[in-house]
C-alpha cells in the first residue's frame, strides 16, 4: 500500500485500518453514513497509517523506547478488555480473534502507539501560551469583548489556546517527516 523511508505498509494493514475507520463511522453517522464517505476513509486510513509510521520511526531514531511492562499495562488498561472490572484474557482473545489479529501483532501495534504518544508528549511539552499571545489571540478572536472579559476567561482561553498550539506543533512536526522522509503511496490502493 506504501513505503515509508524502506517499511512497507501492506494491504493488509490499509483493510484493517479501513475497516476500523469505516466502523466507527458508521456508529457516529448511521444512516448518514454514505459510500462517498466511505471512499475518502481509505486514503485517511492510508495517510494515518503512513504519518504513524513516520512518528514511531522518529521515536526510534531519538531512542525512545516501549517496555513490556508499558505495553501489558496498555492493555491490561483497556476496559473493552475488563468486562468485570477486572482483565478477562478470554475476552481479550475473542477481540483478537473478531479482528483477526494475532496477540504479537496487536502487543506490537500498542508499543508503537505508545511510542508514538511519548513523542508527541514530548513535542507537547515544549509549547507554552505567553500572557502576550493569549491577550493577542483573545483580542483577534473576540473583538467585541468588554474590558474585562479576559480576566474572567483567561485561565480556560489560555488552556484552549495551548491546546490548539500543541495540536499545531505536532502537525508540523509530522509535516517535517513528511518532507525529509521518502514516502511512497500507491495510488491504486487507495481507491480499493
């Protein structure tokens, strides 16, 4: 389906990240849920696919890393996994088994999930909001606004506004990926 700087993305992890997207929109659209829709999911599934793949590569480049102990804890964390409370290996079998995956393979994907979260955390961690850009961007996005209305949002407009810098870092750090790595999509693939 692509290459991403010498890994292959198979066809078979683009049906199965298809297939996750298409399922879950589906719950979200119901009856909306159209096949012109269904047509876009295939290259946003290829392109997640692809942008993980650049992520979880950079990760290993700067030398993080994913411990067993991290990744039992992943799923021994998801609560679909834990339908009493407690971790049900038989329930997490028959998942496995439903999306037809194999425990090596999904233990693998957690770890590249989790690899890929400590990287943007610590992209993340690196913006801060001055008071300047939260009087600035206030000022842009509410011109109408009544001396004193800052104080009284500040605290939640500067979290938002963190919120959105942060989203902003990681894209262009992916976007950066995307420029220095040699990615090649097939084009064919993702129109089924």
């Amino acid at each position: 389906a692509a290459k991403v700087n010498g890994e292959i993305i198979t066809t078979g992890e683009l049906n199965r990240s298809y297939r996750n997207l298409v399922e879950t929109y589906r719950q979200i659209f119901k009856d909306q849920f159209s096949e012109a829709m269904s047509k876009t999911l295939r290259t946003q599934a290829l392109r997640e696919l692809v942008q993980n793949r650049l992520l979880v590569q950079e990760a290993e480049r700067v030398g993080l890393t994913v411990s067993d102990e991290e990744v039992q804890a992943s799923i021994l964390g998801v609560p679909a996994f834990s339908p009493g409370g407690r971790f049900d290996r038989a329930t997490y079998e028959r998942y496995l088994d439903y999306v037809n995956m194999k425990p090596r393979v999904f233990e693998e994907n957690q770890r590249q999930v989790l690899l890929r979260a400590k990287l943007e955390r610590i992209i993340e961690d690196s913006i801060m909001v001055t008071d300047e850009e939260v009087a600035a961007a206030y000022a842009e996005r509410k011109p109408k606004a009544k001396p004193g209305d800052l104080a009284k949002e500040r605290d939640t407009f500067r979290q938002s506004l963190l919120v959105e810098k942060k989203r902003a870092a990681v894209e262009a750090f992916v976007q950066g990926l995307f420029k220095k790595g040699k990615v090649v999509m097939n084009k064919a693939e993702m129109e089924g």
